[in-house]
C-alpha cells in the first residue's frame, strides 16, 4: 500500500524541524568535515572543506555568494550528502575565514575579479576530483558569476553538468542606475587612495527578518545571522568601489562570452529576485541556447533571492530540479 503525502518522509530539511536537525543530525555530519587552507596563485590562503563517504562516486562543488562562507551552507551540504554526493566548498578571498584583503575586513573588496575564477581553478585541482564518477558544479549569485566564468576560462574542466542558483549575470538595479553604475565606480576606485563602500553599501549589520531581500524562510534566516554573531570573524558588509565595478564587468564577460559554455547548464531563477537581474538571466540563457541545446532555465515562482535558504515549498522545487538535472549527466 502506498503511502500517503503526509507520511511520506521529506527528501530535504524541513523547516518544521529545522532547529532539532541543525542542532543534531546537520551538526554531527559537519563534525566530520576535513577542512584546512591552501594558497593560491598569489599566495592568498584560502579557507576550504570536504565532507565525504567511501560509499559516494559523485561529488558537488559548492560556490558561493558574496558574503558568505562555508559555515552558512551545512543545511545545504547535509542534503546534496544526503543524496549520495560528496562535497567540496570553500571560502572566497576576503571573506568567510579566508584571508581579508584590506584593512577594513569586513568591507567586500577584490582587486580583480578574475582573482575568484583563478582561485576557484586553484581549489579544483586541489581537490583532485578525479576519482569520481561524476562531478558536478553548483554556484550561487556570485558564485554563479565566478562558475560561468570558470567555465568559460577552463573548458578543460572536470564536470559534467553546472546549476546556477540567481546566478549574478547582472545587478537588480534601476535602468538610469544600470547606464552609469559601472563607469562611476571604476572612477571613484581609481581616484581612492583606500577601498571605499559603494553608494548605498555600509558595513555588516544584522538587517531584521521583516526587511530582508534574501528569503522568506524566518528560521534559516535567523539562523543564519546568529551565525554570524557567534563567529564575527565570517562577517562581511557592503561592497566597495571596486567591487561593484569588477562584478559589473564580469557579468558583462558572462554574457558576451556565453558561446563557449558547452557543458550542460541549469539556471534557477529566483521569480522575486531584488538582489540580482532576472532580465540579465534571460538575455544570457537566451544566447546561450543558441550553442548548448543542454542548457535549462529554471524559474521558480514566489521565490527570493537565496533560493537554496528559501521556505519549504520554493527550496524544494530547486533541489528537485538540480538533482534531477544532474541525474541525466
């Protein structure tokens, strides 16, 4: 006799029982972490993770978003384990506990944004991923950024299909905003003796669940920012000058070098996206496809922009469609 849908046990985290399972099952899976710091190109030391199991002959790298971390993904971490992947991640150059750039340490600041992909290539082969079966790409926002731009610098990669959550392929900004946003900070970056916060940026503050732009899940977000009051070190605030201006750029390289990704591609869309363009999104998945047949866009309706901390019944919908995706490569 089949089951019925309320006693069919959920394949993810539920936010019904959240609290117990970060607290327990979650927790006792990150206890089990190897974890340590490697330099990069430039001597940079990067802060990484593995979670494993002799039993898994897959594994997902995790890229994430501007300010945040490792720490921040073991939910997510937990339910790609839980489904047979294991898992590498690691922290971005001047954030999480990889080292700061400047002196301000929790001002968002990178002297090149090129210095993520390189970096990103760095822990790839660090990790030698070889021995798997498959692998697979997961980035979001940012990290979607730095994974397309990965993909199209090292086409020698060892993937076999990439998802996309909100990827950063542009900035929800409004449209007299979008004409001189990038021409202005790279101006003001150029004219300052020291990093400066773009305009509207500040430092990290702990903004009230009410007026997020990032999830409608209370519970993840709560957790996610006592977080970072227990461990200060993983704060990081505003974004600089420079920052906005090398991100703007490389949104832009996304785009006019879309041709050259030929690995099967998902992109999840988060439908009330304020933080990231969904416009962008579209515009690239639209010459994308021109190229790569394989390639997916995803929206996933009611959903803010951090779609893998979002409520129950949007989070759901992107786990579903990744693994699914993935499952055919």
């Amino acid at each position: 006799m089949n089951k019925s849908a309320s006693t069919i046990e959920p394949r993810y985290t539920q936010e019904f029982d959240f609290e117990q399972v970060i607290s327990n099952e979650i927790a006792q899976l990150w206890s089990t972490r190897e974890e340590g710091f490697v330099r990069s190109f430039d001597k940079t030391r990067l802060f990484w993770i593995k979670i494993s199991s002799a039993n898994h002959d897959k594994a997902i790298v995790v890229v994430n978003g501007r300010i945040e971390c490792t720490w921040k993904y073991q939910e997510l971490f937990y339910d790609l384990f839980q489904q047979g992947y294991d898992i590498y991640s690691f922290d971005h150059r001047g954030q999480g506990l990889s080292d700061r750039l400047i002196d301000d340490v929790e001002m968002g600041y990178v002297q090149d944004f090129e210095d993520y992909v390189h970096d990103l290539n760095h822990l790839i082969t660090h990790f030698h991923l070889e021995s798997y079966k498959n692998c697979y790409l997961l980035g979001h926002s940012m990290g979607g950024n730095i994974a397309t731009r990965y993909l199209q610098t090292y086409p020698q990669h060892p993937f076999c299909a990439i998802a996309l959550s909100a990827p950063m392929l542009g900035v929800n900004l409004p449209w007299c905003l979008k004409l001189i946003a990038l021409p202005y900070n790279q101006i003001m970056a150029s004219l300052s003796s020291q990093p400066k916060f773009a305009p509207g940026q500040q430092p990290y503050y702990s903004k009230p669940f009410d007026n997020n732009l990032l999830t409608q899940s209370d519970v993840r977000y709560q957790w996610f920012r006592e977080l970072y009051e227990k461990r200060p070190e993983l704060k990081v605030g505003g974004a600089s000058h420079r920052w906005v201006w090398q991100g703007l750029m490389a949104a832009k390289k996304c785009y006019l070098m879309a041709r050259h990704i030929h690995t099967p591609l998902l992109i999840l869309q988060a439908e009330c996206d304020e933080v990231v363009s969904n416009h962008d999104q579209v515009k690239f998945f639209n010459k994308l496809v021109k190229y790569n047949q394989q390639s997916q866009l995803r929206t996933i309706e009611n959903s803010r922009h951090e779609i893998l901390f979002e409520k129950d019944e949007y989070r759901n919908q992107a786990l579903d469609a990744i693994f699914s995706f993935f499952s055919h490569y």
